[in-house]
C-alpha cells in the first residue's frame, strides 16, 4: 500500500460529512480534487470502503474501520508536530470550539489575541444550532462551548462572558408603537424565527406562550443572518439578539420596537464538561479567558449597554 497522509485526511472528511461536496468546502478543495484523492485511496483495497445508494454516499463497516486508523493515524501525525513545536519552548496544540450560531458574532474576539500570542496553536471551530452543539459537547469531541442557555443535562462548569439581549425587532418601515399597543404587531406582520433547536426560537417560543400572544404567521428561517435580513427586507418582525445588530442598528435599517417582558436577557457563557482534562492549549485559552474578559467586553461589547 502507498497511500498519502493527504488521502487520510480527504477520506476521513468524507466519512465525517457523507458528501463529497461538503468534504471539499471544509478542506478548501475542488469536488474533482476530493474524488480523486478518495477513488485513488480505494484503489489500494480490495474491499469497498463507501458505496453510493440512491445518489446518498455510505460507508462501508470496513469503510468505517479504515476511518478510524487513519483518525488515529492523523491524531499521531499532529502529536509529532505538538511536540516538536512545544519542545522548542512554544505552546502548540489543537484547540477545538463548538459555537452557535449567533455566538460568531462574540468569539473572535476572544480568540484574536489569543492567538496571536500562540501561533502554533490549530483551531478548530464549528458553528451550528443549539442541539448539536450540545451534542458534540456531550460526546466529549470539543474542548468548549458557546452559548446562551445553559444545558440542563449535563454537569458542566461555566465561565460568563457577556450579556445577551434578546429584542423585537423591525425595519426603519414599521409603525413605531408603545408597550400598550405592541401586540397588534403580531396581528399585522409574520413572525420570522429560527429553526427548531435553536435557543434564539426556544426563548422566542417561551415568550409568545407567556404573553398569550397569536401571531399572524410564523415563517421559519435557518440562520440569524438570513432572519435579519428578511427583516430589513420587510417580510416581517422577529425577537432577536441584539449582539449580532450592531451595524444595521446604527445605519438605522433596524430598529428595536418596545414590548412587554422585553429584552429577554442572558448571557453568553463558555462551557466545558465538569472534571474534563484539558490540554496545555485548552488550559491556557481558559486562563486566558479570565484574565481578559473584562478588557474584551469594555473595548467591544460595551455598546450592549446602550440597548
């Protein structure tokens, strides 16, 4: 056999994602590029590593095995070069994040300097719904986790970073009401929320119920941007984070409309699983966390405040 370190990593990311499309968007190559690299590795086997069926792509048991070795195969490759690194008195390591999806508005900037201070350090970061950035910390498959509620199965600790506001939102076209009358814009615009999973909709929901509330349509939408978006559009108003309106709040397309039991506030919150043993890269982003949170959120969030 003389297959590549390369053809490893090609395989095992389409074993992760089960698309040959999605495996050459994470990997920054062409389609073309990740079908060959994989039929050049299968190739060197007798037996079928994946299968297509009805156009979905499978993996084979052997399939499934062979993915595990070049797993552990890679993790060995990336401990050389740690301890290479580390061995001339760097930190280096992996350092693995799981996010949602309103959180890529506020772990930047806590990652920047972090790593400029640590450029050896490798990130890998997810940005996903609630659920399945749950899921991934309660496989043990990431060193932290951002989010705005907290997980209520699971014995974690936590480190707060920032309040997060939850607002009514609409474009600059709505007619501004007062807290007496806000329910009539329930009856007049649709109801933009997110998808199933997603904290943003489980407070939107949560809320609705408490108000007693019965919008005139709800129409769903699977990203923060796209709901934002389609309501500078005009489809529709919606309750969303403040954190992630900052410009379209100062050029005016948005604006916060004022409702009863509003803002819904919380707090974004690092978390990790209570007793876990961190890296070296993990433990040093944690200190690093709280040594400096205070002089990340005056110089970037501060503005929260105002709203």
């Amino acid at each position: 056999m003389n297959y590549t370190l390369h053809q490893l990593q090609v395989f095992l990311k389409v074993t992760q994602t089960l698309s040959v499309t999605r495996a050459a968007e994470e990997l920054f190559l062409t389609q073309p590029a990740v079908s060959i690299q994989l039929r050049n590795f299968q190739d060197q086997f007798e037996i079928p590593l994946t299968e297509i069926i009805k156009k979905r792509l499978y993996v084979t048991d052997f399939g499934k095995e062979i993915a595990i070795a070049a797993e552990n195969i890679l993790n060995e490759v990336h401990a050389i070069n740690y301890k290479t690194v580390a061995f001339k008195g760097k930190l280096s390591g992996r350092l693995k994040l799981s996010v949602v999806s309103t959180g890529k508005y506020v772990i930047p900037y806590y990652l920047s300097d972090f790593l400029k201070l640590h450029n050896e350090i490798e990130l890998e970061m997810d940005v996903n719904n609630k659920v399945k950035v749950v899921k991934a910390l309660k496989n043990n498959e990431i060193d932290f986790a951002l989010v705005s509620v907290l997980p209520k199965d699971l014995d974690i600790e936590s480190e707060v970073l920032i309040e997060n506001k939850l607002h009514l939102v609409g474009n600059s076209n709505v007619i501004q009401v007062t807290k007496k009358n806000f329910l009539t814009l329930f009856s007049s615009a649709p109801l933009l929320s997110r998808e199933l999973g997603s904290a943003t909709r489980i407070a939107m929901e949560e809320y609705i119920i408490k108000q007693k509330i019965e919008p005139k349509m709800k129409i769903t939408l699977t990203s923060n941007e796209a709901v934002k978006q389609a309501v500078i559009a005009g489809i529709g108003i919606s309750i969303m984070p403040v954190i992630g309106l900052k410009n379209e709040l100062d050029n005016g397309s948005l604006i916060l409309l004022p409702a009863n039991g509003l803002p819904i506030i919380t707090s974004w919150r690092l978390i990790w699983l209570k007793g876990k043993k961190m890296s070296p890269v993990a433990k040093s982003f944690l200190e690093y966390i709280k040594n400096n949170k205070e002089t990340i959120r005056e110089n970037h969030f501060a503005w929260i405040n105002n709203y």
